[in-house]
C-alpha cells in the first residue's frame, strides 16, 4: 500500500506530525511519500531533533516500506523562508502545491490513498486560491461537483456528515432547499457500503431548526424538505428523522446509528469534535480516490514547539489504508 502524505501549511504543525506519525509506522508494511517541500521537513527535523531519515525522491518509484526508516520526499514546492506560526501567501502556495502533487499521484495510480496535513484557509486565499479548504479544491480538481464532507471516530465509531459546509448560516435553509437531498443521501449510502464495507447503513439526519421545528412552529424545512426526502427514501434505505440535534446527541442516540447527517457545519461539528477531538477523522466522500485528513487545524501558536500531537494524523493514515483496501475489496467482489 503506497500513501501520499500532503505537508500542509509549511507554517503550522503539520510537518511536525508528518515525521512524527511516520516514527509510529516503523513496522509497517505500506510504504509513504511526502508530496511538499524537503527544506520545511528539514527544518522541523532539526528544530525538533526528530529521528527521521529524510530522502530527496524524483519519483514514486523510490518508495520503501516504512519499517527500512526512511521517509521519501517529493519537492513540489519550496518555500522563500519558514517562519512557524505567521499566515503568509508563500505558505498558502506551497500547501497547495503539495495538496495538488499529492492528488495527482493518486489519479496516476502511483499512491493508493492521500492524506492531507492541515492548511490556512486565510493563507491559501493570500496565495490566491478561491477555494476554502480541502474538499472543494480537489472537487474541483477530480470534477465533482459536490463532495461530502465527512467525520470519523474510529474508536467510537461515530460518523457525521454534513450537508453543508463552510457557508454562512443565513444561507443554509435555501441551501437546504435548493440541494438535491435525495442524491446526497443515496450517494452517502453508497460511499458506506465502498469505503466502509457497510452494505445497510443505518442512517439519522437532523433537523434544521431548533428543536426540528416542534412541528412547524419554529421553521418549516423540516416538514417541506426533509421528512419528505426521508418517507421517499425509506423503501431502499435504512434512513430516519429529521431528529432535533441537542436531544439527539445529548441522549446519545447517535450510538444506534452508523452515520449522522447534519444540516450545517457546527450542528455537526461542535458535538464531533467533543467527542472525539484528538483521534478524529476528516474524509471527502464521493471523489474517485481516497482522502482523509486529522480532524484539527494548523496549530500556528504551538507550532515549531514539539507539542503538536501525531494522533489525530495517524489515526487518518491508518483510516485512509482501510478505506483502500476496502475499495479493492469491492473492485475484486465486481469483477
């Protein structure tokens, strides 16, 4: 199993957890490649006095095994100077870069799964990227439309989705009725049944409104849109709601479900991250590779400090190789 690992902001913690991920895979079979900057590696191996053996790579094809202790790098991008913890457009350039390259190793077939280091969003829009993160930059790069954005505990197990992302609140409810939730939800199960090898996920979408309206009186997307889209999918899908968020998390209930769909980003998000905010996962789901990504941001007031925790990394590193092997699994059950 060949992974491409993407540097991240060169500014923030990301290289860090990279090369101390990598310390943790030292009997592993599968083998990693850093698509990004050698210098930004190399500064923070030595700032941090990290026992990582770097290699300068012009191609897959120099890959090993992480147990032989040596960590491929792929130079992509690299930076004018490295200040740790500073917002800068030749950082937001070289993350992007790196995302970029890494991206286009796997649409080659060279990697089987990209894992992606946290990037700023202020700092990709200062190098002059339109996208706000991730999951619409390599949307746009594979041509689908609408990724989904997905969030994964693997010790827990808890899933959430979201139906929509980084936008505003106030545009959310014409969000809401404009998208076609019926595709959303459909193409949701499909990606658990591939990735997660869950033939008949058991579903819950949450209400928009507080309270998931109490029958009208606080908003009618609930009634208009949602249920609606539920009674329609029910016959094929194992789906149920709309559920008020606070009740639904408070009371736990989110255990008898293999997946949460909420309407907008901190109705899923604030309880996700509660839960499980140092082992959680970051997943685009529906594009024609593997993504995922640690479910924590750049880190820039403890970047360069050696504090930075690799949990969160490796747990996406480790998620990324299942998803893999799952979607070789199915390839192999289809032909």
């Amino acid at each position: 199993m060949h992974i491409a690992w993407s540097i991240g902001d060169p500014h923030g913690i990301g290289p860090e957890i990279i090369l101390k991920s990598f310390l943790t895979f030292e009997n592993s079979t599968c083998s990693f490649l850093v698509a990004g900057s050698y210098t930004v590696l190399e500064y923070y191996r030595k700032a941090l006095d990290l026992p990582v053996k770097l290699k300068l790579v012009a191609s897959t094809e120099e890959m090993t095994p992480a147990r032989y202790g040596i960590l491929p790098v792929l130079s992509v991008s690299e930076p004018d100077n490295i200040r740790p913890g500073t917002i800068s457009a030749d950082a937001g350039r070289v993350a992007m870069e790196s995302i970029r390259s890494a991206a286009q190793l796997c649409r080659n077939g060279l990697c089987d799964a990209l894992v992606t280091a946290p990037i700023h969003k202020e700092a990709v829009a200062l190098a002059g990227y339109t996208e706000r993160g991730h999951t619409g930059f390599l949307g746009r790069f594979f041509g689908v439309a609408s990724p989904t954005m997905m969030f994964f505990d693997p010790l827990s197990e808890l899933r959430v989705a979201l139906a929509t992302i980084h936008e505003p609140l106030e545009k959310v409810p014409g969000l809401i009725r404009t998208m076609n939730l019926d595709d959303f939800l459909s193409n949701l199960a499909l990606s658990l049944k591939t990735d997660f090898d869950l033939p008949a996920p058991r579903i819950a979408v949450l209400g928009l409104n507080p309270h998931a309206s109490d029958g009208g009186i606080m908003g009618n997307e609930e009634r208009e849109i949602i249920l609606p889209c539920i009674e329609r999918l029910s016959p094929r899908l194992r789906v149920e709601g709309p559920f008020p968020a606070d009740g639904f998390f408070g009371a736990g209930l989110y255990r008898h479900y293999d997946i949460v769909v909420a309407m907008y980003h901190d109705q899923g998000l604030l309880p996700f991250k509660v839960l499980a905010f140092d082992t959680g996962v970051n997943i685009t789901l529906g594009l024609p590779i593997v993504r995922t990504s640690p479910d924590h941001g750049t880190g820039f007031n403890i970047a360069g400090k050696g504090k930075a925790s690799p949990r969160s990394f490796r747990e996406a590193t480790l998620v990324a190789i299942t998803i893999a092997q799952n979607r070789i699994k199915q390839t192999e059950h289809q032909s």
